[in-house]
C-alpha cells in the first residue's frame, strides 16, 4: 500500500488516459482531489473535457493524473470505479494501482458469478398493465456497487434500467433484490461465443442505505454460494 495522499481537499488535478510505454499522456481533463477512502482509494471531482463537458466513466480505462509542480509534481495512476453521490456534488471514486501497475484489493471485488436476471428501460414497450416488458439475460459478474451483464439492445453510457436479481438459496442475504436502479457506465462487445451482442457494465443507484446495505449481504451470500470467499 503507497498510503494516503494528504492533499488539501480542492487541490487541482489534471489527467490523461494511460498510453504505452514511450508515448506521452495528453493531461487535457481538469478535476480536483477531494479525499481519500483509504491508503488506495480517493475520490476526485468528475473530470471535465476542455469543452466543459464531463468524462464518461469507463472503468475499463486506466487514467494518469498529475498534481503540483516542478520537483513536486507527481503522478497517479488508477481505474474509476464507481460515481459517489455527497450531498449535491458527484465524484469518481478512484482505485490506485502500484509503480509496477499490480493492482490494490477492492473493498467491493467483483466476483465472477451468472445469475439469471430480469431488467427494464423507460423506452421499451409499455405493457396493457401500464409496466414495461422486462428481457432476461445474465450477469458476467457482480459486485454490491454495479454488475456487468450481456444484452443485445444497444445502450448509450447514461441510459438508466431497473433490475431485478433472484433469490439464491437460503439464509441471510438470500432473498431477491427487485427495483435496483442502475445506470449504464460502459458497453463493448460480447465474446464471439456469446449469444449475446453486447455486454453493459451497470451502476447501481441505490434508494437507501437500507437497499445498499441489503446489496452487500446479497453478494457475501453469492460469493459462499459459489463457494468464492477465498477468492483472489
């Protein structure tokens, strides 16, 4: 662990998208340092493209940013891992890697499970009920903050779905989790073997702390189910 950073919180950064050994980082995107989470996580303001617009969280994308000056100038180097909602502000929350690009544990790794899910959109076809239809498809893995899942719609990082995950088993954490509302963060191609199109990685935005809380229980339940505590 490279242990916290202790910025003052507001410290200006700028940042780049990683590059290839020998390339040089374009530091273009503007965001300030706002606290850490622990000796591998802190969190940033959303970074702004020169235009004005915000960065769209890719957590697939490994991001360079660089603070201070001169013989203080320093460079991190880290994956965003999730939007964090303080009160009115929002911040990438920013998983830091080593000098030798090992990464940091995450508080909330993803574990490699499928489960059957059903989810929805606002702009699919309205049922004779009122509701939307629901498509089901399949996690690729899942943590308690988002999940990746195959699709064969085509969405747009932003577009915001409902899920709804079933019940696994028994015991605490078992029971399903309905009405999750997520938003889409990233979307590439699914494997060729696939019979899917697509795989979309979600956000969960949770209602409550209650639900987030339930969240975490639901996937300690999944990782004993599947036998993956001692995962790496």
């Amino acid at each position: 662990m490279s242990g916290e950073l202790n910025l003052r919180r507001g410290t200006k950064m700028m940042m780049a998208y990683d590059v290839a050994i020998g390339k040089a980082p374009k530091f273009e995107y503007m965001c300030a340092y706002e606290k850490d989470i622990d000796g591998s996580v802190f969190l940033v303001s959303i970074p702004m493209n020169p235009d004005g617009t915000p960065v769209p969280i890719d957590e697939n994308k490994k991001f360079l940013f660089v603070f201070g000056s001169g013989p203080l100038r320093s460079i991190l180097a880290g994956y965003a891992d999730d939007e964090i909602k303080e009160g009115i502000r929002t911040f990438w929350k920013v998983r830091r890697v080593t000098e030798q690009r090992q990464f940091f544990k995450r508080a909330d790794e993803r574990v490699k499970a499928q489960l059957e899910i059903e989810y929805t959109c606002g702009r699919f076809a309205e049922m004779e009920d009122g509701t939307t239809k629901k498509e089901k498809t399949y996690t690729a893995d899942i943590s308690y903050s988002g999940s990746s899942v195959f699709v064969n719609e085509n969405f747009d990082v932003g577009d915001v779905c409902e899920v709804f995950l079933p019940g696994v088993g028994i015991g605490i954490g078992s029971d399903p989790m309905n009405h999750i509302r997520a938003a889409v963060c990233w979307n590439r191609e699914a494997p060729k073997e696939s019979s899917y199109r697509l795989v979309v990685g979600l956000r969960y935005r949770f209602a409550d702390e209650i639900q987030k809380e339930r969240m975490k229980l639901y996937v300690e339940h999944i990782k004993r189910e599947y036998g993956l505590n001692n995962r790496d």
